[in-house]
C-alpha cells in the first residue's frame, strides 16, 4: 500500500492538489490511502509526498528516513534538498517547472504531470458564450492586481469568480465585476457563458486547472510567460489537452511504481 501524504484530508481545503491528488486515488491500479502529517505514518514503507508545508523539513526527513517516496511539487514552494534528494522520483506539473526547479536537483529522476482535469467534463458550448471570466483566488500570486490593471488599461469588463476576499480596487473597479463563487460541479457551464478567460498571474505559475479547463471550453486564454502551461506542446489545443490529461494518470502510476518498486 501506498500513502500519499498532504497537508490536509481530502476535501478539507479544496483546490488544484486536492482535485489532482483525487484523481489520481480515484485511478490507482493499487491500494492507496489520504493520509495528512497528523495521522499515525510510520507503519508505511511507501509514501507520495504532496505539501507538507504543515511539518517542518527534519521532521519530514525524520519520517522519510530508509522510506522508498515520490515527492509531487505543486508549485515552486521550497522542499529542503535532502527531501528532493533522496525521492526515488519528483512530479512537476509541467515542463517549464520541471526545467527551473531541476536546476537545483540535477540527476534526478522526474517526471511530469498536468493538473488533473476531467477532459469529459470541460467541453466548448453549442452555441459560443461571449465576455471575459477570470477564475481563481483573490490573491496578488494569482494576478488579481494584473487582472486589475489589464482591463483598465484596455477599458474591458471582467467577470471575476473568485474565493477569499476581494480586493477594494477590485470591487471598486469599472472594469472588473465581482460575481458570487460558484461550486466546482458548476464551472463547466460558467465558462461556456464566455469566450474568453484571463488569467495573469504575478510570478512563475508551476501549472493550472483553470488554463486547462478554459482550452477545453473552447475559450480564448489571455496569459503571460508565468503560466507553466505554455510550456506543453499545443497548449491552445483543446485536442491535444483531451488526450494528455486522458493517459496521465496511467502514466503517473506506471511512473510511481516503477520508482518504489
């Protein structure tokens, strides 16, 4: 059996590592267990680190110390570089992040995995949407002030769905329309209402769950060199987004496997 280890239980904090890492449950070919830092961990001899922003790094080397692990980075937070260096196998969740953070842990073995969308969930409206959707946390990583300055300098309405607490320029924004968030289950038929989906995010974005879903929407994706999804073949391809995401978990646990094995 495999435990895959994150910060929080499943369904706890919900977000991009939460739906990916329950994708990837929901695939397992084996016996796998959710497991987060405050449960009993030392009767397991295999792990799949997720975040561990929750337990300092001697505890986690602590922990690790004579275990076979995966190690997924989900974003480009610092991991001590015993942690990394002693993985059997580190997931990024593009090329790009793969490239910057294999700079400090050169000779690894990696491996690279998008987030986890259902490509039969996402799919391009009968009839196209029109307007502009930003989707995300209001937060200045996610770009909410860049969001801010793009629509108005280029004088363009947004619709914002996002989760936190706006900013006061944003809700006194022209520009920019603060809209009540709604539950995942509901994303697929808010971004068929648009055609376009704008997303800048303020530093290096390791990969996201909204540029895949707006590709697979049939959405027009305004961005920046952050976004680590640029760095996939195609990545405007809706196509070829349907067929990656369709073979990755398969590939993520012939990966696994192979390293614990």
């Amino acid at each position: 059996m495999i435990a895959i280890v994150h910060d929080y239980a499943r369904g706890e904090w919900p977000g991009g590592a939460d739906l990916t890492l329950s994708r990837l449950i929901d695939t397992a070919p084996i016996e796998v267990v959710w497991l987060t830092f405050k449960d009993e961990l030392s009767s397991y001899d295999q792990f799949i680190i997720a975040n561990c922003r929750t337990v300092s790094p001697s505890q986690l080397g602590q922990l690790l110390e004579g275990k076979r692990y995966v190690k997924i980075f989900f974003d480009y937070g610092f991991v001590h570089p015993s942690i990394a260096r002693n993985a059997n196998l580190l997931v990024y969740m593009s090329p790009k992040q793969r490239d910057d953070m294999l700079g400090k842990f050169t000779g690894y073995h990696s491996h690279v995995m998008p987030s986890l969308v259902d490509p039969d969930l996402f799919y391009p409206a009968d009839k196209p949407g029109k307007g502009y959707v930003w989707v995300g946390n209001y937060s200045r990583q996610k770009g909410i002030r860049n969001l801010w300055e793009w629509a108005e300098e280029n004088q363009t309405h947004v619709d914002c769905y996002g989760h936190g607490t706006p900013r006061m320029y944003l809700e006194q924004s022209q520009y920019c329309h603060v809209k009540v968030p709604v539950s995942y289950e509901d994303m697929p038929a808010l971004y068929r209402k648009y055609d376009t989906l704008v997303m800048l995010p303020k530093n290096q974005e390791a990969g996201s769950r909204v540029f895949i879903e707006g590709v697979l929407s049939g959405l027009e994706v305004i961005t920046n060199k952050h976004e680590g999804d640029l760095s996939f073949t195609d990545p405007y391809n809706k196509q070829k987004w349907q067929e990656r995401l369709r073979k990755a978990p398969q590939k993520f646990w012939e990966a696994v496997i192979g390293a614990l094995s």
